[in-house]
C-alpha cells in the first residue's frame, strides 16, 4: 500500500493561492517535487493501490498531527503564508475537515479491506526533499525516516549502499517522531506493520525519467528485502 502525503501543489481556487506568487507555489514549501510521480510508478510496478493527497501542504499538511504547529503552516522555509495567518478555529478546522480527512479515510479504506480480505500489506510512504535547506547541501540521494520498528529499514539501507555508488541516509536529514508525524504512525504503526517511510532527493526525481529509474531501484531493493520474508514477519 502505497500513500504520498504532500503529492500536490494544488490550492483550491477560495484560497487564493493562499496570497502566493506562482513562483512560490512551484518551490518545495508547497509540495514534494517528484514523489507522485515515483508513487505510480511503484504502484505500477508492484500492482499495488496508491492514494495520493491531492492539496498543497500549505493547505493543511496530511503528515502532521492535528496539534502540531505546523499543520497549517505560517511560514516555511523563509517564505511567510498569507493566507494562513491569523486563521480562526472555524477556518482551520474546515481545511482538515475538506482535505486532511478525506485523505486519510481513502489511505484507511485500503488498509481495512486488506485486512477484511486476509491481505499482508508493506505501508510505503513516499516523500521527497530538497537538495538544499537553509543553506545546506543533503549528500543524500535517497533516505528513511523511521522509529523503533526498523525490520524493514536495515535491510533496506544495508541493500541500497552496498552498490557503493549512492549516499543513503538513515533517519537523516529527517526522523520520525510519531508525535509530529501522522501518516505511517497511523496507518502502519499502530497495525504492527511493516513500513517504509522514504525520502527522494528531489534534483533526483525532478523528471519522469529520474522518477521511474529511482522507482525501479527501490522496488528492486524491496523485493530483495522481503524475500527471505524475515523483514516482514
């Protein structure tokens, strides 16, 4: 099962671009460049279902808990957000209301009719993140955030890097914190099941060509993880 929380950069038209010039809207405060794209192509590699956000995380950030400051942020990477300042509870509550749960119910529906029929699921969440952060160069091409559950991550990392030719991170730049995060707790943690939650450089995925060439060497590494089925039990 395969979800992308920050897949759009969509804001629907009675946000007004949230007072955003278009310039902003394309940079990676409003959404994880590349990572739709690597979700179809691993949902079509594996046949698997996908469920992709379809809003902006300006909007409201479907990986964020709904008490974390961020969830409708104010700023962002040095960019202030109109059109989320000085919202009310009426207006904040309404964007979880019309995105945020929606979103979340679609990812549960899958994960409820698997289980209703007697199917095992891997929870892939599919980010990206920027090569640059506040000045800062990510050597990472590639890397996973996780918590206490890592049977799939070591795998994963150990597989990925043993070509030598590629930086792979382990909880860096990004860990999870199940009190910040939402959706993998959520979703997968709390089932006791298996997950990744990944993170594509994003001058790596930028194109659909990087997107399908990356998307096939994390299914080929998944697949050799999961093979002994040690990593899944």
């Amino acid at each position: 099962m395969i979800f992308c929380d920050h897949a759009s950069r969509e804001i629907p038209a009675e946000l007004h671009d949230l007072g955003l010039p278009a310039s902003e809207l394309a940079r990676h405060i409003a959404w994880d460049i590349g990572a739709a794209g690597v979700a179809e192509a691993l949902a079509d590699i594996f046949d698997a279902p996908a469920i992709l956000s379809p809003v902006s995380r300006l909007v409201v950030d479907c990986n964020r808990q709904l008490n974390a400051p961020d969830l409708i942020p104010e700023r962002s990477d040095g960019t202030a957000i109109p059109g989320n300042l000085n919202l009310t509870p009426e207006d904040r509550a309404l964007r979880v209301e019309r995105w945020f749960e929606p979103y979340h119910a679609a990812v549960e529906s899958i994960f409820l009719e698997r289980e209703r029929r007697g199917i095992a699921s891997i929870a892939l969440s599919i980010h990206s993140m920027t090569n640059n952060m506040a000045g800062n160069h990510r050597p990472w091409q590639i890397s996973f955030s996780s918590h206490d559950d890592r049977r799939l991550v070591e795998p994963m990392i150990e597989i990925l890097r043993r070509s030598n030719d590629i930086e792979v991170g382990d909880n860096q730049p990004y860990s999870m914190d199940p009190a910040v995060d939402f959706s993998t707790p959520f979703h997968a943690v709390r089932r006791n099941l298996p997950y990744l939650q990944v993170e594509f450089r994003q001058d790596e995925v930028a194109d659909a060509a990087g997107q399908l060439r990356w998307a096939q060497r994390f299914a080929r590494a998944l697949t050799e993880a999961v093979s002994t089925g040690e990593a899944v039990q």
